[in-house]
C-alpha cells in the first residue's frame, strides 16, 4: 500500500476537538438537568478537563493517513 495523504494535528486542533467537547458537555447538563446521571457526567467532564488542560495537552494529537491498494492488488468489476 501507498500513503497517498496524511494530515497531523497540531495543538490548536486538539484543543479545538477538547473545548467543544466540554462545550457539548456542559449544553447537555443545561438541556436535561433531570437526567440522573447529570451530576456524574460533569464531574468527569471537569476531571478530563483538568488532566487535559495540565498534562495531555503537551502529549495527544492525532492523524489522518490514506492509503492507495497497488493497482495489481486492486480488484476488476
């Protein structure tokens, strides 16, 4: 196989895939605070954030790689 593209985060990124997590998190506790398991959902929304925000930020990313078969290998319909 031959990697024909590839696409690296870079931190802006990541944080922007991060924030709107928490973004998404904090809409659904507005949205259902009903929901039984609100209180957890945040409280573990703020525990990612934390660890995010102090330690994995320096260390995740990402990355998007595509792949082309040979042309041998690919198939004839």
């Amino acid at each position: 196989m031959t990697c024909v593209y590839s696409l690296v985060s870079d931190r802006d990124d990541w944080d922007h895939y991060e924030w709107l997590t928490w973004w998404a998190l904090d809409d659904y506790a507005r949205a259902c605070p009903k929901d039984p398991d609100v209180s957890e959902f945040v409280q573990r929304g703020r525990m990612e954030k934390e660890n995010y925000l102090r330690w994995q930020r320096e260390t995740l990313g990402w990355a998007l790689y595509v792949f082309r078969k040979p042309a041998s290998i690919v198939r004839q319909t």
